[in-house]
C-alpha cells in the first residue's frame, strides 16, 4: 500500500491496528479507515487550515501519487496515510 505514496521507506514496524513506517518525510501511519470515506477530503482541508493557523503538529492525511485521499487493497479495504 506504501507504493501508492511519494515516500521513501526507511523502516517499517507494525502496531496497533497500523504500520508505522519511519520516511524521508519523517514518520507515517498507514491505517485501515473505519469510517466513512466521504470524510477524509473534509479531513484532510481541515488539518490544512489548522497547519495554516499555527498548529504544526496535527495528524495530516497524505495524498496518494494519483492525489487522492486513500488507497485501496485488492480485498477492497480503504487506507489512509
């Protein structure tokens, strides 16, 4: 699922319910989303505007390669990075 992103892998560890992969742009979890899909664009603009108003240090979906907001496994399993 890492390959759909614009990372580099440095290192990789499992835990709870996730992947937590050590990148060139620091660390990242790549999670199962167990909620509806219609809210991750909302997610992600929102953790934009917060960046812009000073809180640096919040969640922040990526965008895959094909600038979407989640990848999908081959059992149809949606991911977030």
């Amino acid at each position: 699922m890492i390959e759909n992103y614009d990372v580099i892998v440095n290192d990789t560890r499992k835990v709870r319910g996730a992947v937590l992969y050590a990148t060139d742009k620091g660390p990242m979890l790549l999670k199962e989303v167990d909620f509806s899909e219609k809210r991750i664009p909302v997610l992600y603009e929102l953790s934009k505007e917060l960046e812009k108003h000073g809180y640096s240090r919040t969640d922040e979906i990526q965008k895959t390669k094909e600038d979407g907001y989640f990848c999908v496994s081959e059992n149809e399993t949606k991911y977030i990075l």
